[in-house]
C-alpha cells in the first residue's frame, strides 16, 4: 500500500459521502415539501366535502323529502346516463339523508376541534358510507384512525404500486428511517485506518442513499398527483355547489307555497309544470353532486383509487350535457331551466357593462381622432347588455345573446380601426 492511499481513499470516501447527503438532502426537501401541500389538500377537501354533504345537501334532502309521488326515475327531457346507476332512487335518497345529517353534527363540532387527521380521512374516504356512523364521535374516531394509518402511509408510499407509488409498505419503510440511516456515520466512515474497507462502506451508504432519494421522489410525484386530484375534486364539488344552491332556494320557496299540515307530504302532481320541471331537474343535479361527493380518492388499504379519476371525469361530462339538455328547454321547461342559467346570463351582463364602460373611457381620455371616438362609441352601443324587446327571453338565450354582443362589439372595434386604418 503507497504512502498516500489512505489520504486519497479518504477524499473518494468524503466525496461520497457528501454526494450521498446531498442527494439525499435535496429528495428529502422536496418529499417534505410536497407531504405538507399535499395535506393541505386533502385537508381543504374534507372541509369542502363537510360543508357540501351538512349544507347543500343536507338541504336537498329535507325539502325533497317534503314532497311525495314524484316520479324520480323520470329525466325530464335528457338522455343522461348518470354514475352509479345500478343504485335505487329510494337507496340513494336513504344514503344522502344519513350522510347529510351526520355531516352536519360534523359540521357542528367544526373543522378545528375534528382536527387535521379526521378531515384528511372525509377527503379520502369521506362520503355516504363514511358518513354512515351512528354518532359524531364514532365518525371522527373512524375518520381519525383511518388517516392515522391507511391515508398516512398512503402519502409517504406515493400511492398504489400498480400507479407507480411503493405502497403502504413502502411508506413504513420511510418512516422507520430504514432506508436513510446510515448516511449520518459520516465522521466515523471517514475516522476509521481501514481505508479500503471504509471505502467499500461508503459506495454502500452512497448507494443506499440513492436508493433511499429515488424511493423518496417516487412518492414525491405520488403525492403531487394525490394532490392535483383532490384539487380537481374540491373545484369541482365548489363549482356545483353554486350551481345546486338556486335550486334548493326555489324547492324551498315552492315548499312554502303549498303549506301542509305536520307531517304530511305535498302531492307533486298537485304542483305546476314549472314546479314539477324544477324538482326534477334538482334530483338529477343532486344525483351528480352526490356521486362525486361519496367517491373516495383513496381505498381501504390506503391506496389511490383508480376510479377517482374516472368518476370526476364522468361527473363533469354529465354536468355539461345537464347544460346542453337545459339550454334546449322552451316555454315552462326553460323557466325551471333559468335557476342554472341565471348566474351566467347575469355574468355576461356585467362583463358587458364594464366593457361599454372601457369603450367609453377609450373614445373620451384617449387622444385619438374622430373617427376612432365613433368606433369606440359604436362598439360601447353594441356591447350594451340590456335590450327590452328581448327581456322575456329564457336566461340561457340570454346568456348567448350578450355573449354574441360582447364578442361583436370587440370584433367591430378591433375591424373597424384596421379598416379604417386609425
């Protein structure tokens, strides 16, 4: 052995080993990093779901009890195909009542005082079945012990193997810190006379750290895509959620106007077609919200769950062509149509003030010529949203007609300024 081996073993050994503490390092911040966005998550859909199962739907389901004799296998004038089909109106009803009404003394406890461990195991597994318990304090338990275990290590293991996580086993491995423990005996590695036996330990630690960070990074990407579909799930319940709110503000008003004794139900054929139209359409709004809101994001086992995914797209197909369905509806149909498209025809009518407003300010601030000041004026005239002769007109026609016009008015400006070359 020449004179310099053990110091140049003890820089191929120091070198290895800042390279394995590096790379370790780095796989560690970014696991770290993704673990607290991913809880946040799951976190703010469990409040999400909380707030939809105790407030809209816990609202549906007590106004939509009051009536009776309606045909809820009737889909009014749609040909949608809905998720899970196989299930009974009657069954689903039953589910919504006791999901809605254990949410909401959920909802009572609030989200502080159920902590993150229990809104975290709603967002999971969160949904009729969940929901299912007797009592408040058997759900929290089961939604606490539940991500406690499964729903944990499903983070740390980055979801399924077949998704191309490590699994539940995986995520204990992390956890144990069975993997990354040797990269701290650096000083020791490096202090030892053996140098060609250190020297192979290193290459070992160096490996195994490696090993330990790629490991690390597959769970990093497992909990982003985690967190991208809880992301999607909580915009998407928020979304309908605005959507199913004037329904249940017009079932409860139409409940007021047939007042009944305690206990009695209203007969829904003894409603008007606009009102039999607008139950109908709420039970095929509320069937979308609550298949999305019973959907776990993850299995039993902690697992992503590979139909998550598929419900959520399904859900959003079915959503659009509810749209598409109700847009088509003339004459009572589209009055009862109106309590989806109200919201949007009044958007347009804002969007198309402010851009009046904009061409206005355009033809009088800016220094521009005559010919340019009448083109922004012309522009601000078509873009006004309200026209009288129109104002009976359906609020999805609407909708189209001050989108037409806004679309136009910005068209004509843009048009006439080339044309005109000003």
């Amino acid at each position: 052995m020449g004179l310099l081996e053990p110091l140049t073993h003890k820089e191929e050994i120091e070198n290895l080993l800042n390279e394995a503490q590096t790379t370790y390092d780095q796989s560690k911040d970014k696991f770290e990093s993704q673990k607290k966005k991913t809880t946040k998550s799951l976190e703010k859909l469990g409040k999400v779901k909380v707030k939809a199962w105790s407030d809209g739907m816990n609202s549906f389901v007590d106004n939509f009890k009051a009536f009776n004799n309606i045909e809820v296998v009737q889909t009014v004038d749609t040909n949608m195909n809905f998720i899970g089909s196989d299930e009974e109106p009657k069954e689903i009803i039953v589910n919504m009542e006791q999901a809605s009404l254990t949410a909401t003394e959920v909802a009572k406890v609030g989200a502080a005082a159920i902590g993150t461990g229990a809104l975290v195991g709603i967002a999971s597994y969160g949904g009729a079945m969940m929901f299912g318990a007797a009592s408040t304090g058997t759900a929290i338990a089961a939604l606490s012990g539940a991500a406690k275990t499964n729903a944990t290590l499903a983070w740390f293991g980055g979801g399924a193997k077949a998704a191309g996580g490590l699994g539940i086993v995986g995520g204990k491995v992390v956890l144990a810190g069975l993997v990354v423990a040797p990269v701290i005996a650096i000083a020791a590695v490096i202090g030892s006379s053996k140098a060609k036996e250190k020297l192979a330990e290193a290459k070992k630690i160096n490996a195994e750290a490696k090993d330990a960070a790629a490991k690390m990074d597959v769970m990093t990407t497992g909990m982003n895509g985690i967190e991208k579909m809880s992301d999607n799930y909580s915009n998407f319940i928020q979304k309908l959620n605005k959507k199913f709110k004037p329904f249940i503000r017009e079932m409860e008003r139409i409940r007021g106007a047939h007042p009944m004794p305690s206990g009695e139900q209203i007969d829904f054929n003894t409603l008007t077609n606009v009102e039999q139209k607008t139950l109908h359409l709420s039970w095929l709004m509320a069937q979308i919200y609550y298949h999305v809101l019973s959907t776990p994001i993850m299995t039993s086992k902690g697992e992503v769950s590979s139909d998550a995914g598929k419900v959520l797209s399904v859900a959003d197909k079915e959503y659009k062509q509810f749209r598409k369905d109700t847009y088509k509806m003339s004459g009572d149909d589209a009055k009862a149509a109106d309590l989806l498209w109200r919201s949007s025809a009044n958007n347009m009518t804002v969007l198309g003030f402010a851009q009046v407003v904009i061409f206005i300010v355009c033809a009088i601030a800016l220094g521009t010529g005559i010919v340019s000041k009448i083109i922004f004026i012309g522009g601000a005239v078509i873009a006004f949203p309200i026209f009288f002769k129109f104002r009976d007109m359906p609020a999805s026609k609407l909708y189209t007609w001050r989108k037409v016009r806004c679309i136009s008015a910005l068209a004509f400006v843009v048009m006439m300024h080339i044309l005109m070359g000003v």
